[in-house]
C-alpha cells in the first residue's frame, strides 16, 4: 500500500486544534469562553420540556447537538428531541445490530468511510449503490450501518463542527435497486440528513447516475429543504465537475483522484482496539462482541494481502 501521511483508520478524539477552534468561533458561533454555560442552560431546557428521554445528558454528548445547529438554542433543542424521536420510531436501526454487520458492508464495497478527509477536513461517507445486493443486504441493513458510521464519525469534534460529505456512486445502479426508494425510505433518508441528526452534511456529490437515478431523486427532492436542495451536486462523469468542490488529492483514482480505494476491515479492527470507542457504542445500544475482533484482524490481514499483490 503507497505510504500517505494523510492516510489514517484512528478517528481523532482530541481536542481540536486552536485554528479549527477559531473557525468554530466565526462560524458555528462556539465560544470557549461561555460554552459551558450555554449547555448547562441546554441541559435545562431538555428536562424542564421533558419531550424526551435521554440515555445522556453529559456535557460531551449535549455539544454536538449545539455544533450541529451553531449554537442556536432552540435549533439545538428540536434536533435533539427528533433525534431520540427517530431512534423511537425506528427501532430496527438500531436493535441487536453490531459492528460485523457494518465490517461485512464496508468490505462489499456498499458504504465505505475512505481513511482520509478532503482539503477542508472533513469525513467522506461513500456510497455505490451499484454493489448493492438486494437480497444479501435489506434496506433496513443500509440504515443500520449509515446510522452506526454517522454515530461513530460524530465522536470526532472535527466532524461535529465541520460536518461531512456524502458521496453516492450510482454507477450500475438497476431498477430492482431502484424499486426499494420508496417514499417511506425517502423521508428517512431526509429525516437523517436534514432533521434527525446531529452531523451537518455539508454537500451531497452525485456521480456516474444513470437515468433511473432521476426518478429516484424525484421521491426525494421534495423532501428537502431549500438549504438542503442547494448542497446536492450532480456530476455524472464529469470529474472535472467534481474537482471543483473535492480536490482530486482527497478522491479515489476511479474519480480521477490520487488514492486507491483502501481496505475498509482495519476502521473495524481499530474500533475494536478503542475502549472509549466500545463504551460510546454500547451507550448508544450497540451490541460489542469481543470475540468478533479476532475476526476482524483476520478479515483485514487477509485483505491487505490481497491489496499488495495488486500493486
């Protein structure tokens, strides 16, 4: 595998660099100074309106619902209470799912998190539907391992106040593939992009779509709000499109970037490694299975072998 400083399957739990922080100041409206005081005050709000039923109230936790809505009090509020809301409603998201499922997706090429930011900072959650397998993997299937990723990217404080792209791959995308956009899954895909979580996705790039693309998108494009509209990108195979907002430094080789696409198993393997990482899943309901990262060092010794001889 090519040596690449930027290159990296630890997420960043520190505290963020001064420089982020003083972005966070100008544009999130984070100041150090009454940060504290500020979630106290949301603390209270969410017991004395009692609209929901936390599993956490630590200050930890409550500041990425602050970050994620620039410290606007009620903003933060209403994203907080859709949030639990969401996880209420739907239960199959999160109920019993560990991370082998998410391991077993990421290595089929489905939802993938590259090792590495674009120029700005911020995470990549790529999808190519084209690799989708309908009867391997259900639709409930994707949103448990987009809800698991979206949980564990927001642990990083870079994430909560820079926010992350999604990339889909429409790449071979088929109607049977297609058939499963139901307007139902539409709005749960608006619910979690726009409403119901605390990660701020910044843009939405759209490659390689075919026309049964567009009648998917015509599900959802009602569905969002006009902030949401304006950050959706469509390039086709136009890369050069694409290079306008993710410098081709930070892109794959099959989008005329500079990076192959990297084995997925050793994100798995590191969380595995993390205690504070399993806490914070198990917190959140996931289920950790100890005997499964013996597994997962095998899946990923094994795919790194592969990977070498291809270079």
């Amino acid at each position: 595998m090519p040596s690449d400083p930027d290159v990296s399957y630890e997420l960043d739990l520190g505290e963020p660099p001064q420089e982020l922080m003083e972005w966070a100041k100008e544009n999130i409206r984070e100041n150090p100074d009454t940060r504290c005081l500020i979630i106290e005050d949301f603390r209270d709000i969410i017991y004395a309106r009692g609209e929901c039923t936390p599993h956490r109230t630590d200050d930890e936790f409550l500041l990425r619902f602050l970050r994620g809505r620039k410290f606007n009090m009620e903003s933060a509020y209403r994203l907080f209470v859709n949030y639990y809301n969401f996880k209420e409603d739907n239960p199959e998201f999160f109920d019993g799912v560990n991370l082998k499922s998410l391991l077993r997706i990421g290595c089929d090429d489905l939802i993938t998190v590259p090792p590495y930011r674009d120029q700005n900072g911020r995470r990549i959650l790529l999808y190519r539907m084209g690799n989708w397998d309908t009867e391997k993997y259900s639709v409930t299937n994707i949103f448990q391992a987009t809800m698991a990723i979206l949980e564990l990217a927001i642990l990083e404080p870079r994430a909560q106040i820079l926010g992350g792209i999604g990339f889909f791959d429409m790449q071979n995308l088929t109607l049977q593939q297609a058939y499963h956009m139901t307007p139902s899954v539409a709005h749960k895909i608006v619910q979690i992009l726009v409403t119901s979580f605390p990660m701020k996705i910044y843009a939405i790039h759209v490659v390689f779509q075919p026309w049964i693309f567009d009648v998917v998108y015509k599900v959802i494009h009602p569905l969002l709000n006009g902030a949401m509209k304006d950050r959706v990108f469509f390039h086709g195979e136009d890369m050069e499109s694409l290079h306008k907002h993710i410098d081709p430094k930070h892109l794959p080789e099959k989008y005329g970037g500079r990076h192959p696409d990297y084995v997925y198993a050793p994100w798995i393997e590191g969380f595995g490694k993390s205690e504070e990482i399993k806490e914070e899943l198990r917190s959140l309901g996931y289920k950790i299975d100890e005997n499964d990262y013996e597994e997962y060092k095998s899946d990923s010794e094994k795919s790194e072998s592969s990977l070498h001889s291809e270079y």
